[in-house]
C-alpha cells in the first residue's frame, strides 16, 4: 500500500488499506500456520481457542455469540476441538444445564506457537518498513485494539449490538 502523507485520510480509505491488509495478513499467517509443528486448525476452530482464551470458562451460548454461530455449530466446533485435545469442557458449578469450556494445555500450546510463528512472519515484514512508519502503526493498532475491544466486549452484545450482522456463521 502506497503510504499517504500530509493529507487528510477518509475512513473509508483507511477501511480499504485496513481490509487489504488483513488479507495480507491472512496469507503470512496461513503460511506460519502450515508450518505449525502440533498441526493445523481450521480458522473457524482458531477463532474458537481465542475467545475461549479471553474468556476463560465460557460456555456454548456466549461463544456462539463471540463467533456470529448458531447453537448446533458451536457444539459440532467444541466437539472437534475436544476431539483433537485442544479444549475440555466441564459442567457449571451453577447450572446442571450449562457445560464450561476451558483450553487444555495443548490448546494453549498450539495458541503459543501460532503466535510464535505469526510474529516470525511480522517482525520479517516490519523490518522492511521505516522506523518512523513502525511507530505510527503501533499507535494507529493500539488505537484500534482499543476500539476493537469495546465492540466485542460482553457489555457490548449486553446492549444489544450482536456481531451476527458483522460475522459470518463459519463454524
């Protein structure tokens, strides 16, 4: 992407440079995910290990909220999960009803070694850039961390603003 200086940047210009970055990003991660040595997930059951991650003990109902998916989904997603070791689930100290599921170590493994790989692959990248566009990226990503976060926190699907319209159901 052609860097766009000291002029004014619509956001729908930043949501294509966004969006064609991500996709670039997709691709460097698909490559450190294939060269993953405790194997491969799908992109559905990694975005799955994350939200568990972040919500530790969460339940069926609360992660098919987090991924945009219906019930019957989330169920056959954790039953593959819980089939290659990588999440348990457990009944809710509150409610015979509700099963928790929580990662296993090899679900924290794997995490940790996409992550590795991952920033492999980024920092090889970022050392192609200059420092100083190195550090507008770092504060334009906190940034967006920042507002990422407040949309996919729990108080926000509370309030009524449900990912479903945003994410498609891949689970």
């Amino acid at each position: 992407m052609p860097h766009r200086a000291r002029r004014p940047i619509s956001r729908a210009e930043v949501s294509a440079d966004a969006a064609a970055a991500s996709e670039l990003l997709e691709v460097l991660w698909g490559r450190g995910q294939e060269a993953a040595a405790s194997g491969t997930v799908s992109p559905s059951q990694l975005r799955a290990l994350l939200v568990i991650e972040k919500q530790e003990g969460t339940n069926l109902r609360s992660l098919g909220e987090a991924l945009g998916s219906r019930a019957p989904s989330v169920s056959r997603l954790c039953d593959r999960m819980e089939a290659m070791g990588l999440v348990q689930r457990a009944p809710s100290p509150t409610s015979r009803r509700e099963v928790l599921l929580r990662l296993s170590l090899r679900g924290r493994a794997l995490l940790e070694e996409y992550r590795a790989l991952r920033a492999r692959e980024l920092s090889a990248v970022l050392e192609r850039m200059e420092p100083a566009a190195v550090a507008a990226l770092a504060e334009g990503l906190a940034a967006f961390h920042v507002a990422a976060s407040e949309r996919l926190s729990p108080e926000t699907r509370a309030a009524g603003r449900l990912l479903r319209d945003d994410v498609a159901d891949s689970a």
